[in-house]
C-alpha cells in the first residue's frame, strides 16, 4: 500500500507544470516520481496534440494516458496511439468562415488528430510554430479530410479576440458545438459536449479508479472543467481571474512549482480523499 493508492493528479502543461521558461523543474519532476511509487496515477491534460508533447512527457513519464486537444483525445503515448477521440460535428467550415470573412487578420489553425494544418497566416501563428516547433503544413481549411479535432483562431488583438468569439457563439450553428478561450490570444472551436473536465472523465472510467481520488491543475479558461469534475480543482497562483474564481484552491505559481506544492500538501492532508 503506498501513500498516494488511486489517487490521480492531472495538470494542465503550459502555465502550470511548465514554468515560465517553458521547462519542467526537478523540483517537479522529483516530487511526481515520488507520488507515482507511492501508487499515484500522474498525467497531463493539454490543448497540444500528442506529437508535439515528447519533451514534457519524457521529463515527468506520466503513468497513465495523456489527455489531449483540450480534452478530445486520450492518447497511449507508450503504444503510440488513441484509446478515446471525439468527433468535430458538421458544419464546422460554416463557423470558420464566419470568422475568415469577418475578421480577415485572425489566423486560423486545424487542428487532426495526427496533423496541425496552418490554413491562415499571422503573428500568432508564427509564434506558435516557433514555440512547438511544428511544421509549416499548409492548408485551406476546406482542402482537410482528416478528422478535426479542433480549430484555433489567432490574434495579438484583445478586440480581435473578443469578436471572433462573438461571432461564433451568435452563429446559428454555434449550438453544434463548445468553445473556449485557451490562451489570451487563442480562441477554439471544439466538438460537442467536449473539454479537459471530460478527458478526467474517461481517464477515471480506463483507470476503474475513485472519482472523488481526483486532482487538476491548471491557469487558464480551458482547465475550467477540469476544476469542475476533479474532487479538487488547483489554480496556480499566476492563473487568470476566471480559472482562479472556478478554483476550489489557489496554490503557488508554474514558477514556484507548484505540482511539487500541491503533492507535498496532499501527503500533508490540506486535501481529504
């Protein structure tokens, strides 16, 4: 029997397990490798798709599948494939369109569940590739036939921003499906019924475990609904006002290592499972 027996701790990756130079601290690293020998189950729930997390993984080795496309997929990254996916409705090129029309400097970004295809250019765009180091796949988003997983809208523009997410919720089709706002300059489009609270969901069911022995952590609009369906929902301290208000805890920032704080309080017993 070890201290932390089914017990599964989630984080989201940028903002809260990576700090702010984009790196996982031994702090970290050291603290999630204690928690996994003492029976913990140790993963991370993120927007980005499953080829593109291979550093993160290999610094923390999560011990069950990782959920990913904010919480449309949940990939055996051991095995190398899907266990889980969600499906993009139809119609989906209606509301991109809305947008593309509307607001003609927003890139827009399709995301499969193999590929990310750059169907519109801008800084936002250039700058994501330059942090995840994807390839510059280039695509009109009609010309796609893979499953879409989700699509993400950039802009610098605040303003931008805010109009295209009213232009999708007052689309007539926008009741096909969810959206979010990921990053202060990333807007989504996902399947459904569909976000991180759910990957936590199906991770539950595939692991058989308690879902009242459930921790996420997170720092922005998207872990929302992680906070929602774990027992316990963990805002870093650097977290926006909305992530923090949903929170039922606020912990330390990405910066101060925050998972590291958060394993160290449950062997405390701040949190009661």
């Amino acid at each position: 029997m070890g201290k932390f027996d089914g017990i599964l701790i989630c984080t989201d990756l940028d903002g809260t397990l990576l700090n702010s130079q984009g790196k996982v601290a031994k702090e970290n690293t050291e603290a999630i490798e204690y928690f996994k020998s003492e029976g913990g189950y140790f993963t991370f729930i993120t927007g980005r798709m499953p080829f593109f997390v291979d550093s993160m993984y290999n610094a923390v080795r999560p011990n069950a599948p990782i959920g990913c496309v904010n919480g449309a997929g949940l990939y055996d990254y051991p095995n190398q494939r899907y266990i889980w996916t969600a499906t993009m409705g139809e119609g989906v090129n209606e509301l991109i369109r809305a947008v593309d029309t509307n607001v003609p400097y927003a890139g827009i970004q399709v995301n499969t569940y193999y590929n990310t295809f750059f169907c519109k250019e801008n800084e936002t765009m250039k700058y994501f590739r330059d942090v995840t180091g994807l390839p510059n796949l280039v695509c009109h988003y009609t010309e796609v036939k893979e499953p879409i997983g989700k699509i993400i809208f950039g802009s610098q523009s605040d303003e931008e921003i805010e109009e295209i997410q009213k232009i999708l919720l007052s689309h007539p089709m926008a009741d096909r499906f969810d959206f979010v706002r990921s990053e202060r300059t990333l807007f989504e489009i996902l399947p459904k019924n569909i976000g991180k609270g759910v990957a936590i969901k199906n991770l539950v069911n595939h692991l058989g475990i308690d879902p009242n022995r459930t921790v996420a952590l997170g720092d922005y609009n998207n872990d929302i609904s992680m906070f929602r369906e774990a027992k316990y929902g963990i805002a870093v301290a650097n977290a926006c006002d909305d992530a923090k208000k949903a929170a039922d805890f606020i912990t330390v920032s990405n910066d101060e290592h925050a998972v590291a704080r958060v394993i160290n309080d449950i062997e405390k017993g701040i949190y009661k499972f």
